[in-house]
C-alpha cells in the first residue's frame, strides 16, 4: 500500500503529495489524517497522511517507507482533510500551512526532538528546573538559548536518567503519564496514624497531614514535593508502609483549575431572544444549514441567546463552536460559558501556554468536551457533530489571518456549517457591511433584537465639539462637561469608563524647533516612547534606542513628547479630581498573564472609580455599576488611510458605548470629538445601525470598495528599491492583460508604510465583481516569480479580502 504524503516543508516546488510505502507493521494504522515521519532528501521531515492507495506513478522500488508514525489517531479528522483542500485553494496557501493551522501549536513543530522528565526518578533539582519552564522542553531551542550552567545541569540529568531525550514520535499521552500518589487510608486511620508516629518522624507527618488536610485525589509526586516541600525518599517510605500507594494518571493542565464556577441556569427568554432561538432551533432541528445574521444592539441579550441555542444542539447530542474576539480580553464571557456548561467546556485562547493549549485541544479531540469557545484557530476544533457554530462580535478584524494561510474564520465557519448542516450564528450589535448586506439580499437569514433586557434603555449619546471647548478657553483633555459628570458619578459613588481611542500608550518624540521626529531606521514609521524604561521603540520591527537629549538634526533642547496617552490621561485626571481612583487598562499595565483579569476583577469589586484604557476595554465588559462612558478622542481612527475607517469608528463607539446603563441605573455617554457631524459619529448618538449602514453603503458604492465590490491585494517586498518597483509593474501589468475588462487594477503604488525592517513595500490591487480567470491568474504570477523568491529576497504575497491595506 502507498500513502499519499504532504510534507512539512513549505515551498512551491513541495507543495504536492509525496508517495511512501507502508510497511506491513503499519498497515492498519496508517490511515488520512495521521502525522507521520519520513525521509525527504537527506533529512527526516514530517508529513500529513492524506490518501491511501493502491497504486503509485513511481516504480515501487524507487519508493522510500514510512519511518515512524507520529500519533496513534489521526489529528486531523476526515472533514477536516476535506475542509484543508477548500481552503488551500481559497488562500492560494501551501496545504502544509493550512494543515499546520488547524493544529495547536505544540503539534505544528518540525520533527524533533525534546526533553522529557522522568517523573518516576526526577529529583526535586530536575523536577523544579522542569517547573520553570514550559515542559516538555524543546532540544534545539534549549541548545540555543540555555545559559551554560544550565546546560550542564541538563547534561547531569540526562545522565541520571532524570531527563530523557525523546523524537517527537507516539502519542503524546504516553508521555504525559506521571506518576501520582493517594492514601490508601482513610482521613480517620490518618489521624490514628499521626498518634503514634513518634514527634522525630517530622518529614512524614507532615505528609501524613497533608493528605488529611486534602482529599483522597490522586497528585502527581513533582506536585506534592513542591507542595508540601516533602522528598521523594520520604514518600517512598510511606509507600513502603503501604500507607500511600502510586499509580500513573495522565495529567491535563487545567488553566482554570481552582477556579469554582457557580451554575447559572437558563433565564426566561424575552420575547425578541425567544423568536431569534425559535428561527435557530428550526435549522438545528431539521439539520438544514442557515446562516443567522443576529443584530441586537448590545445589552440585548446575544450571549443569553447562544447559551441556550447551544443547551438545545448539546441535548441531541451535538457539540458547538463559539468564537469570540480576542478572548483573552473577554474574560467576563468565558465565565458565562463555563458557568453554563461547567466541564463541557474547553477554552482555547492565546494567553494559555502552549502546553496547555494542547490539552484544551486534546479534550475536544477525545470528545470529553462538547463546546469550544475560543479566539479565531477555535474554528478548526476537531468536532465531528457539529450542531451549532458561533462567531460572536463578527464584525472584528481578528478573525481573518493576517499571516499565510489568510483565512477568515467566517468563511470556515460556513463551509463546515454546510458539512454538518448546522446554523452559523454570526451576531453583533454592529455588524460588517459585508454581512449586513449579504443579509439584506437574503443570503444569510437576519434576526435582530432592537431592543435592550428587562426595558433598559439605551444610553443617551452627548457629541462634544472639542473645538468649541478650546474656543471657550478650556485647554484641558477633558470637556466641561464630561468633568461634570465624573464629578456627579463620584458623589452617587457610581462608576466610569474612559476611552481612548488609541492603540497603546504610543506616543512619539518631535523637535519643536525644527519638526524632527524620531523614527526607526529600519522601517518609515515614527518610534514610539515607552516611560517604563525611558526607550524609544518600533513597534514593526523592535528597534529600540534611548531617548535623545538634545535633538539629533538641529542640536536644540526642545525635544517634546507628543500624542497623549492612557498614562498621560490618568496624569491629567488626577490634577483634576485629585481623589478619583483609576484602574489603568493598557499594553504596560497587562503584561502579565492574567493582568487583565485582576484589573477587570478590582473593577468589578468597586476599588476602582474609572477603568480607563483603549480597545482592549471596549468589549464585553458587563458591570451594572458603570453608569457614564466617555470617549476622549472619538475621530484619531476616522483619518487612518483605510477604506473601513469610518465602519471602524462606528463600531467601536458603539460598543464601548454599550458599556454603559447595561442595568437598572441609566447609562449616560459624552463623546469628544473635533469632527461632530460626521455620519459614522452622529449615528452612534442616534443607535441608528441602519442609518450608518445605508449612508456608508453609498460611500462604498462611489469609491469601489465592498461590498459592491471584491479587493485582492499583491504585497510585494524586497530590500531592493528598484526591484520591487520592478516587479509590481510587471504584475500589474500581466494582471490588466489577463483580466477581464470590468474588472480595475491599479499599481504599483507603494504600502501604507513603504518599509519594514529594511524591506521595501509595494502592492498592486485587484477589485472585481466577477473574475472567473483570477484564481488561476495568481497562480501564474506564482509560478513565474517561485524560482526568483527562492533565490533572492523577494516576496510576493496575496490577500483576498484584505484587512489591513
Ligand atoms: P449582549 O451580549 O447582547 O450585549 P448580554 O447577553 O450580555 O447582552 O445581556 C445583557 C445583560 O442582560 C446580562 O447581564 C444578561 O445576564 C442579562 N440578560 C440577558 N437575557 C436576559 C433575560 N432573558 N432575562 C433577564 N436578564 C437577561
Ligand atoms: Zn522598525
């Protein structure tokens, strides 16, 4: 038999399937979808198992076999294998990098080779060295990175067999088996035990009581030395006694672990969320695949409407996939999830370690769980019962790829919804015009709640017109009025949110005597100043050099810091409302891993006045105390060169509108703005959705852009000018010849930021209704330009559907 093999090297030339031979030892277990390893050229690589057959174009004796295989079941399921050649046709990506993104990252490794404990005879020096890092640990890197005495260490380890050397290969399981420990008492023995132990065996009564103290669950003998600060000679004695007895167990990180989630149970629907959960039931029921577009202005009750619309799929028997943006910022809806639906539930996001990760995947994989809830790669979860899939907030940018395979998870979500005939719920209170307008022409079926739970009202909307306030005198960040209504929240001893509608806290360094401004040298973009460590920093390619003095072109002292922060706001407030208690929410204050979660945590507990901070806080957030919202700089995205940049605005005054009055007391907003007529500013006053999207529809229709019309993009990079130009020039004129008529191409005209890390940018861009010859068109360009990106610098890469322009 021959196995049909995509290899993990990724290049054009080995972007097809490889024929192996299977050995007889392998024949039943070599099936479509497993990792294998085998020989490619003089190295050993791993590959995806996607075809068995029979036959071979090749004489079998010039075939190599399969050497190793790399798990016991297949990672990637049959549906899966399918869905990977829709959406390497879809990308134009390798099928090797869309088979690696299906998997979590602990499977995507090259084959090699890492560093297992050996938990059966590890010391507590090797088992506490293993605790520090994120175990099993990876060879090369460890080779790469380890500090000489730390590599000594390992050397002795290895050699005590603490350590052992393993090749990715078998299953991962086999590895993850630990030895664990438990009483073979009972908690009243225990004590009995205690009374006669003599005071000098101090060692084993401490164990002795910790195993009173805990109940009778096995732990693993790495957990209970460093728990207990016990030995494992004293352990060995008390198993020798027959009081404590081990056994293996597998052990699964748990990220949540110690957390109790309280049960919550299913509320009475309102009448607009129980006609929404009847129109998804019918699809669910009668297995016919729908694609809901769910608008409901937020405070609605979405989340309520997916909890139960996944109660009823779990209760045929069928699993769910929910999306969320960015998860690791929306700790509030996790909680939601697991509060539901308690162990059912695996949780993939990107603040989990690798390791752990993998275990989230594992259960879902094992079929232990039934609901995933994740950021963008939970789409790939390997369910194969799908009822239901979820993508909450769909409008976000996250959700497409911005690396090869540039994948929208909506589209995959679709594409598997038809698999299992099951409904895809697309829901948010600002939806993309995309979907808005493919709902609009009956394509996805739209249900909307317009209405907020429990007769809540929506917030009332103030537009400030900050250059009235300067007008009036008022130089501060704050107007008038929003200073009023902090100081009113502060006497009711109600809460605020203040925004700032800016990523980071980035601000940039300018000469005010000549206008000089810092920039990277690597890449034309402005430096960015971080107070922490006094430096400047790229935030493209991770320059960093310290803040000059004296200006470096015009040798003058006035170097001044410009653009104004979360930091610089929290300054400004304190002058102002000298008692005012701020909880600071950006990229400095959540650096650690569940940073975010405390803060927001604090907040909740009312030890904050105001939760202040930029798009990280505009989602999700559910406090029934916030009762003011106020937006400090409303138009800083309205005049980014993007054609989505007044969608953008829209969206996130919007939702972080929605923050506000989301209960009993009623929500009040001030949006700052030097631009207050806008459209896409004045539509959020009004919560008027439709206006805004009929408005910018038409902006759309006069520029070209979508919906009426698709963009693909050709990014072309290379640290040679005159090349890139080049080249562009070429492609876009190849492309105005193969094209049809109707369709526009326009190039070479250089990126956004012309260059990154020394790398000169220029794009082409395509935008077409219909272009049946496209796909094919990209293709060549491809094929013609491979051997040259092989040799050379030169990258040429494609977007469909770009996000970032
Ligand atoms: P959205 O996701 O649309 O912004 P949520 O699902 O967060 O809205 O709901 C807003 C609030 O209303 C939450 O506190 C939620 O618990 C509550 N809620 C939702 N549905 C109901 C209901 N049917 N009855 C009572 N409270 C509800
Ligand atoms: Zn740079």
């Amino acid at each position: 038999m021959i196995a049909k093999v995509i290899v993990d090297v990724s290049t054009n030339q080995t972007d097809r399937l490889f024929d192996y031979l299977i050995l007889d030892e392998y024949m039943d277990t070599v099936v479509p979808g497993l990792r294998v390893v085998v020989p490619f050229g003089p190295r050993k690589v791993q590959g995806f198992v996607i075809e068995i057959s029979e036959t071979s174009e090749y004489p079998l004796d010039k075939l190599k076999p399969i050497q190793e295989l790399v798990d016991v079941k297949p990672p990637i399921t049959k549906e899966l294998l399918s869905l990977s050649e829709w959406l390497k046709n879809e990308t134009l990506s390798h099928h090797i990098s869309v088979l690696k993104v299906m998997l979590p990252a602990a499977m995507r490794a090259k084959y090699k080779k890492q560093l297992w404990l050996n938990t059966s005879i590890a010391t507590e020096e090797s088992a506490s060295f293993f605790r520090k890092k994120d175990a099993p640990i990876d060879w090369d890197e460890f080779q790469k990175k380890a500090k000489t005495m730390e590599r000594k260490m390992m050397a002795t380890f290895i050699k005590n067999n603490e350590v052992t050397v393993q090749p990715i290969v078998g299953t991962h399981e086999t590895k993850k088996k630990r030895v664990a420990v438990k009483s073979a008492y009972t908690k009243a023995q225990l004590h009995d035990l205690l009374e006669t132990l003599n005071k000098g065996a101090k060692k084993q009564r401490e164990l002795i009581q910790f195993f009173i103290n805990n109940n009778s669950n096995p732990i693993p003998v790495v957990d209970l030395i460093s728990e207990v600060k016990t030995s494992r000679s004293t352990i060995k004695s008390l198993v020798e006694k027959g009081i404590l007895v081990e056994e293996e167990m597998e052990l699964r990180r748990d990220p949540y672990e110690g957390r109790e989630f309280t049960k919550s149970k299913p509320l009475p629907l309102t009448e607009e969320q129980g006609i929404v959960l009847q129109s998804i039931s019918e699809s669910l029921n009668n297995e016919i695949h729908r694609t809901f577009l769910l608008r409901g202005v937020t405070g609605s009750g979405k989340t309520e409407v997916y909890l139960q619309a996944i109660e009823k799929a779990l209760s045929l028997g069928k699993e769910a996939i929910v999306l969320v943006p960015e998860i690791s910022l929306t700790p509030q809806m996790v909680t939601r999830f697991k509060e539901r639906f308690g162990s059912a539930v695996a949780v993939l996001h990107s603040a989990l370690s690798k390791g752990e990760k993998y275990d989230e995947w594992k259960r879902i994989s094992d079929k232990e769980v039934s609901v995933a809830v994740g950021a963008r790669s939970a789409i790939f979860a390997p369910f194969e019962n799908l009822g239901m899939i979820i993508i909450d907030e769909e409008h976000e940018t996250s959700y497409k790829q911005e690396e090869s395979p540039r994948y929208h998870a909506r589209d995959v979500a679709i594409k598997r919804g038809e698999y299992y005939q099951c409904p895809v719920i697309l829901g948010s209170a600002t939806p993309s015009l995309e979907s808005y307008a493919r709902a609009k022409k009956g394509v996805y079926q739209l249900v909307t709640m317009e209405k907020r739970v429990n007769d809540v009202r929506m917030p009332v909307v103030t537009i400030t017109d900050m250059r009235e306030e300067l007008r009036q005198g008022n130089r501060s960040m704050f107007s008038n009025g929003l200073l009023d209504a902090m100081k009113v929240r502060l006497e009711r001893r109600e809460q605020i949110v203040l925004f700032l509608n800016r990523r980071g806290y980035s601000t940039f360094i300018m000469c005010r005597d000549c206008g000089y401004v810092a920039e990277c040298p690597h890449c034309d973009i402005s430096l960015t100043y971080h107070r922490a460590n006094q430096s400047l920093q790229c935030h493209y390619c991770g320059h960093v050099e310290t803040v000059p003095s004296r200006c470096p072109d015009c040798e003058g002292e006035s170097i001044r810091f410009f653009g104004s922060g979360t930091q610089k706001v929290e300054e400004e407030l304190i002058k102002v409302l000298p008692n005012i208690r701020v909880i600071r929410m950006d990229v400095d204050t959540t650096r650690k891993k569940g940073s975010h979660e405390k803060l927001l945590e604090k907040f909740g507990k009312g030890e904050g006045d105001v939760l202040l901070g930029t798009q990280m806080i505009a989602k999700g957030l559910d406090f029934p105390n916030i009762t003011l919202v106020g937006v400090l700089a409303a138009d800083s995205m309205l005049h980014l060169p993007d054609f989505r940049s007044a969608e953008r605005t829209f969206q996130l005054l919007t939702q972080v509108s929605g923050r506000a009055g989301r209960h009993e007391k009623p929500g009040e907003v001030i949006i700052q703005t030097y631009t207050p007529d806008h459209y896409s500013i004045q539509d959020v006053k009004q919560h008027d959705f439709v206006s805004f999207f009929q408005k910018e529809m038409m902006v759309r229709k006069q520029g070209g852009y979508p919906p009426y019309y698709y963009l693909t993009l050709i990014h072309v990079s290379d640290v040679d000018l005159t090349n890139v130009v080049a080249v562009t020039e070429k492609i876009t004129n190849f492309l105005k010849g193969e094209l049809s008529e109707d369709t526009m191409v326009y190039g070479p005209v250089a990126s956004a930021i012309p260059r990154i890390k020394d790398r000169y940018r220029y794009q082409c861009m395509i935008k077409y209704k219909v272009e049946p010859k496209l796909t094919q068109t990209l293709q060549e360009i491809i094929k013609t330009y491979q051997g040259e990106m092989s040799r050379s610098n030169l990258s040429i890469v494609i977007d469909s559907n770009p996000y970032m322009m």
